[in-house]
C-alpha cells in the first residue's frame, strides 16, 4: 500500500489545471525551509495561505426585497485562510504530520469559524505504509468525497442548498484514511462533534460524559480517482444530544447522509455530478434529495469557466429550491486571478435560502417562496 499524502482542499470544483490553486502547500521541505536562526520556518514546516474577496450584489433580501452592495465574509472563490503545514521523517516508512489552518474574513480581517484560532482544521497524526491516523479538528469524510462538485466552495454554488457539505468538520475526532491502487478508503469518529458553534449552526454540546452518544459524529468514504474519471460515495452520520429547543435535542436522534458522485474530463473539460440523501430526524420532514450537475471548461490555459446546476426536494414539504450558478476566471499569474461570478436561487413556497454564500447568519435570507440573485467581481491571491 501507499502512503497517504496529507490530504489539501482539492477537490474537483478545482480540476483542470486549477487544482494546483488549491494544492499551493503539499508537504515538501524545498522553498519553505529556512534557517531556524533567522526566525523563518523549521525544515520540514510549510505556511501557506489564500486571500479571496470581492465586491458583491444581492437583491430581494429580507421582508422589504431589499438589494444590497457589500464585500463577502465567508468565501469569494475560495475561502480565505492561512495556515502551517508541517512533517519531519521518523524512519524511511513513518512519518509525523500536523495541520493548522485558520479561516478569515479579509473584509474585516476577522477570524471565522466562531472565532476560532484554528477553527478550518488542527490536527496531528502519523503516515507509514498502512496509512495515516490523526487527532484533532478535522474535516468529515463526507467532505473529502466530494469530487464531483465542480463549482463548490465558490461564493454561488449548487452547495447553497446543503451549506453543511463545504463546512463538514468535527472536533475531538480520530481519522484513518488509506490510499492503494487509485482507492482511498477513510472512516472519521468524532468522540464530541462541536462544543464552540452555536446550535441553530449545527453545534452540540461536545464530549458528554453522562450519554455515550450524545454529539458523537461518524463518518466513512470510498472512492477511486484516474486521470480522467473518478467516483465517490460515503457516509455522514452526526448525534443529538443539544438539549430542548435545538435542531437534534436528543442522543437518540441522527441526522444522516449519503452521498454518491463523481467526475468525467474530456481534454480540457470536466463534468461532474453527484445525488445525496439525507436523512434528518430533527425534521418534521426528515427525508430530501439532493443533486447536482456541473462543468468546468478551459478555452485557454489562463481562463476557466465554470457552471452548475443543483436541486434540492424535501419529501412532503414546499422546503426545497434550485440553483444555477457560474464563473468566469482568468489567471494573472501562477498565484493571482480575477474572477466574476454570479447565480440564482429559486425557493419553494415555504423555503428561504439564500444565494449570499458569503454572508453569515440570517442576514441575507429572503422572504419564503421569493427567489434571489447575486453577482460578484473578485480577485485572489495565494501564498
């Protein structure tokens, strides 16, 4: 078996050609390592980072179907983040790794995640031939899975209709992941899933040491990925336990999805699709499904142009909507690119999501049944 490399946000909403924006901090000791006595990075230490904003448009929001102007908090293209990367080489076959990643807001120059130092991932772990084990603040298997999404985490998405899927991370968790042969296989325990986020976000009250399964949060994934073709599917199950009042007030309580997906390219185009279930049982209408479809094409090396289409159907419920959504990107340079992007969402009668992505809360909601539009002109830098 091999390895398993440490795992970068690169997922198939960035393939052709535009993964290795994602991908800038692989583990590699060549550029970033620097003397210790002159205050940089350890050998072996990488510091990378994305900054992503914009200028954004969004009408019919709230009651009065007001449209606002403002600069996005959450994400343009990418989220904006930072973080330290770092390995050193136990013996030929053993590894050690860690992660720190920490999200923000460039508008404000804010932490997100709650205010979380490290709130996108913290872990710390080992790799040798039968894998990779680590601890801490990670990310759902469910997210990994996804390599079918060709437009996600992008500020107008289909996503919009299950913002969980771009945010699925989980606290006081333990992860295996192994890759052999093109397979990955990953399965993730969370012993607590979130102590910091507020419940109407989807937080719990963490590690319980009264109910066994109180918070706990599981997850598994499967896929296979050529150079030109790659399937997924996987398995996301999270506890209640937050007490009355909240999303899943019991332990007894799951909300679960299931999700398959994958991708095809053709040259220098990629389509991609995927189908989820889900599964709520704090939900007076537990049962949805949701699809997507999406592609992203090249013309150019320096232009990327990207489109989706994503829906979302609650059974016996007026809860669901559509979106359509796309990007047109072009490449300043290996690390900089200006973007426009906009999309639409179309709510049922008694649904409120929004198309702001970036936006956090309530603030952006619309009236139920009213549709909206957003547009968004950004740039983005790496490091």
């Amino acid at each position: 078996m091999d390895s398993v490399p440490v795992r970068s946000n690169c997922r198939l909403r960035m393939r052709a050609a535009w993964c290795g924006l994602a991908a800038f901090a692989a583990f590699a000791s060549g550029s970033a390592q620097a003397q210790n006595a002159s205050g940089a990075l350890a050998p072996g230490m990488t510091l990378y980072g994305v900054i992503d904003s914009g200028v954004e448009y969004v009408n019919n929001v709230g009651p009065q179907k007001s449209s606002v102007v403002r600069m996005p908090q959450l994400t343009g293209s990418l989220p904006s983040r930072w973080g330290l990367r770092g390995v050193q080489e136990i013996t030929n076959d053993l590894k050690s790794i860690f992660v720190l990643e920490s999200g923000f807001a460039p508008a404000q120059g804010t932490q997100n995640q709650n205010g979380r130092l490290f709130g996108r991932q913290a872990y710390v772990g080992l790799i040798g031939p039968w894998g990779a084990v680590t601890l801490g603040r990670m990310y759902s298997q469910i997210f990994w899975s996804l390599i079918g999404d060709t437009l996600a985490p992008n500020i107008f998405a289909a996503g919009l209709l299950d913002t969980y899927l771009t945010t699925a991370r989980v606290d006081n968790a333990i992860d295996y992941t192994v890759t052999f042969a093109g397979f990955t296989f990953g399965t993730t325990y969370s012993f607590g899933r979130d102590a910091v986020a507020p419940v109407v976000a989807g937080g719990c009250a963490g590690e319980s040491p009264t109910d066994w399964k109180a918070c706990k949060a599981i997850s598994a994934m499967l896929k296979y990925e050529a150079p030109a073709w790659g399937v997924a599917t996987a398995i996301d199950r999270n506890y209640g336990g937050s007490g009355a009042g909240t999303a899943l007030p019991r332990s007894s309580q799951t909300d679960s999805r299931s999700v398959i997906n994958g991708f095809v390219k053709f040259g220098t185009a990629t389509i991609g699709a995927g189908f989820l279930h889900r599964n709520n049982q704090g939900s007076v209408n537990p049962s949805s499904n949701y699809w997507w479809l999406g592609a992203t094409y090249l013309p150019i090396q320096q232009v990327a142009l990207d489109v989706q289409f994503g829906r979302l159907t609650v059974k016996e419920s007026a809860t669901g909507g559509s979106v359509i959504a796309a990007r047109a990107m072009y490449m300043l340079s290996k690390r900089s690119a200006v973007y426009v992007t906009a999309g639409r969402i179309f709510n049922q009668r008694d649904a409120t999501f929004t198309i702001d992505g970036g936006a956090i809360g309530t603030v952006s909601l619309p009236s139920p049944g009213v549709n909206q539009t957003g547009a968004l002109v950004g740039i983005r830098h790496r490091f």
